[in-house]
C-alpha cells in the first residue's frame, strides 16, 4: 500500500516566519491553474488531434469540431478549477443526486444509438451522456462521505459505500454500457482503497468480487459475452467478431519501430479498420508513428499521471486526498484499458483514448477532473517559507 501511504499523507509542517505572513503567490495560483499539468495536457490534445485528421479519413470537419470540443472543454476546466474543495465537497450530494436522476431518465426516455439507450437529448441544443457525469460524481460522493468518517473506512462505511456506487452501476449497465459503468466503479472503488483499507478487508473484498463473476456472467448481454470470448480466441470468428481485434493488432505490428509515415496507413486509410478514429485510434497511432510513436503517447500519458499524483498528494484535506487521486488513477486506467483492448491484451468494452479519440462528452468529463485536481491544489492554504 504504498502508494496510499504516499497518498494519504499529510504536508510536513511548516515553522511561520517571524512576520507570520503567508508567502505571495503566483500567478498561477492566483487563476487556480497548475502550468505543468496544463501544458502537457495541450501537448497531449495537440498531438491527438494530428492523429485524429488521420484516423478520421483527412477530414478537416472531424478535427475542427474536436478542437472546438476542446475548447469547450478547456473553459469548464478553468471554471472548475476556480472553486475551493470545501464547494466542491457542498456539491458532492447534489451532483450525485442529479446524477441519478438523469440516469433515471436514461431509461424512460433515452434516445437509442448502436442498439444502446444511453443518451438524454435537448432538441436543438446537445446530445450526451449521463453515465460520463457519474464518473465525477460517484467518486465525489464517496469521497464526500468518507471524509467525515474515521479512517479507515469500518464494515458499515463500506457497506453505505456500496450502495452508493451499486445503483448508479446498475442503471448504467442496464443501457447497457459495461465498460463505462466499470469505470465509474473503479473510480469510486479508488476512493475507497485510499482512505487506508487494511489487506484482510482487501483480500475479504477481492473474494466476493471473484465469487460474484459467474454471476456477472450470467447477466451479461449475448454481445458482452461474445467480446470475452472473442478476446480469448480472436481467430475463431475472423471476419466476425474477432474482425476489430485482428486488424487492430495487425496494423500496430504493421508500424514496426518508426511506422509507415503520417497518412501512410493502409489498415486505417483503406477502411479495415473500424471505428479508427474513436475506440481503435491507437491502431492508427501503431501504424503510422510505430513503437517510438507510441512511445512518445506513452511518455506524455506518464507524465500527466506522475504530475497528477504529486498534485494529489499535496492535498490538505482528507476529501481532496481521495477524490484527487482518483481521479488520476482513473485517468491512467482510462490509458491502460484502451491500450490493452486494441492491443488484444483485454476484452473490448468501448472505452476510448483520453483526449485522443474522437468524442466530446469523454473530452469533457476528462477535463473537469482535471479541473477539480487544479482546484485541490491551488486553493490549499500556503505556509510561510
């Protein structure tokens, strides 16, 4: 558990100067912006939209309304980031309730897209998700109610804990959407691992999650079960199912060290690649940029965390400790699960490259996280030097 050690702890203590004034700060903490996790972010869009003009067929109308997501984006992060933890701990409850009832509306009145009912529309203004808002809004929630209990967590926490993440889990399963309601789980069940869970608790935890398998498996949809399957043995099904798996894997290996060149690829520029530029965008990465290319991805990826988690440990307050760090530990799940579907090193559950691959309601959610980490940090109180 070291890294909820590193975590968790508090900031040494601080002797005031004489003056006992507190030291000046900084312009960018006076606009509650961190410029190291900032600029790698827009390096990071930046180059992700260099391969989406790619991934996307050449077309200047998919980039340009990426970057205007972007955009959008962007601002609420700076929003955001303006508030102090003690508002962002106010709206906890009123978020997650929220929340819940547009999920609640999901499945009266949701618009169906790919056979899935997952979307709320207000005709003429936007189309989005309410399962993306819950990947805010559980972790907020637990995080909410675990820093006004003792740590560690006791049974009768985790168990209030558990029903705070199962009925919004639940519903979005049920539209269905598997991948994003195991993040939105893993986001909250991070919150829960650093308030400081003993290894007994873990390990008791970790058995009913194995025991509750077969149990998922049976309440799994016929496609659901098809994608594990398909992961296990690709080359059975290989102008079916495993179709998506078998092109992506033979465009990255296609790539070698340097790659083909940009808008060199043949697996994503002849069409045998699906969905290249949203959830196989690292296909097209693979390919055209090869292993140093994504290897430069994987580097910057690294360097957004490692920022991300010396932010969180900076923390003051028990509630921006556990929220802050779970939202980069999710950010790098984000990374891995993506990487390793397309890769073939995990079952295909649709969850998309962080702010790489096409889409504006992942971009969104992404970047007010973000934001909620730039306002944990610059709002803790400054001590003397």
């Amino acid at each position: 558990m070291a890294m909820v050690d590193v975590l968790l702890r508090r900031p040494h203590p601080v002797k005031p100067t004489a003056s006992g004034m507190s030291r000046k700060r900084s312009l960018w903490e006076r606009i509650h912006l961190d410029p190291w996790l900032l600029g790698l972010l827009l390096a990071l869009m930046s180059a992700g939209l260099v391969v989406l003009y790619s991934a996307g067929g050449q077309s200047m109308h998919i980039v340009i309304a990426q970057a205007i997501r972007f955009g959008v984006a962007l601002a609420g992060m700076v929003i955001i980031a303006q508030f102090s933890p003690a508002t962002l701990l106010r709206w906890a409850l009123p978020a997650y309730l929220v929340g819940m009832l547009m999920l609640l509306a999901v499945e009266i009145m949701g618009d169906m897209g790919m056979g899935a009912q997952r979307w709320l529309e207000i005709p003429g203004v936007v189309r989005f998700q309410p399962s993306e808002m819950m990947k805010l809004a559980v972790p907020m929630m637990v995080a909410a109610w675990l820093s006004r209990r003792e740590l560690p967590p006791r049974w009768q926490d985790l168990l209030v804990c558990a029903l705070l993440i199962g009925a919004p889990v639940l519903l979005i399963a049920r539209q269905p959407d598997l991948g994003t309601s195991l993040l939105v789980a893993m986001a909250a069940v991070f919150v829960i691992l650093l308030a400081g869970l003993s290894w007994r608790i873990i390990g008791v935890l970790a058995a009913l999650a194995a025991a509750a398998l077969p149990l998922l498996w049976m309440n799994m949809h016929d496609y659901q079960r098809q994608r594990v399957l398909t992961f296990l043995s690709p080359e059975s099904d290989p102008l079916g199912a495993g179709w998506n798996i078998i092109q992506s894997t033979t465009a990255i290996g296609s790539g070698g060290v340097w790659g083909k060149g940009w808008l060199q690829g043949t697996q994503s520029q002849l069409e045998f690649l699906p969905e290249s530029h949203t959830d196989f965008i690292v296909a097209v990465l693979g390919e055209e940029f090869g292993m140093i290319g994504m290897l430069a991805f994987l580097v910057l990826y690294l360097l957004i965390v490692c920022r991300g988690l010396w932010l969180a440990g900076a923390a003051q307050e028990s509630f921006g400790r556990l929220l802050a760090g779970s939202i980069i530990l999710t950010f790098f799940i984000y990374v891995f699960v993506n990487i390793g579907m397309v890769s073939g090193i995990l079952p295909v559950v649709g969850v998309p490259l962080p702010l790489v691959s096409y889409g504006g309601t992942s971009s969104v959610t992404l970047l007010a996280g973000f934001g909620i980490l730039m306002a944990i940090h610059s709002h803790r109180r400054l001590l003397p030097r």
